[in-house]
C-alpha cells in the first residue's frame, strides 16, 4: 500500500483516539456523539483513503 493508504490509516487511528478521550466511564454524555458519528466518519474515511489507493497508485 502506498502513502495515502498510510494517511488514511494515521487519521483512523486519529478518529479512534479522539473517540476514547471523549467518552469517561462517569460522563457518558458524549457516547452517541462517539458511537454514531465518529465511527461512521472513520469508516468513510479508510473506505476513501483504501479507494483511492486502489485506483490511483495500483490502477
């Protein structure tokens, strides 16, 4: 896999990171915040970065 797939992967980790700071065992206020929206921004994500690899550098 090329740079952009690697991109991909550090802002994926990036996103999982963020999403464990932002929920506390005792605040859980946050959870659908981290749940629904972070998780689903991070699958576009690696599907985009996955997508792009394919296409531009092994295409």
């Amino acid at each position: 896999m090329s740079w952009v797939y690697l991109a991909g992967v550090l802002i994926a980790y990036a996103l999982l990171m963020y999403e464990h700071l932002i929920v506390k065992p005792t605040d859980l206020t946050r959870l659908n915040t981290a749940f629904f929206t972070l998780n689903s921004t991070l699958s576009i994500v690696v599907f985009l970065f996955t997508l792009i690899d394919l296409v531009v550098f092994k295409g």
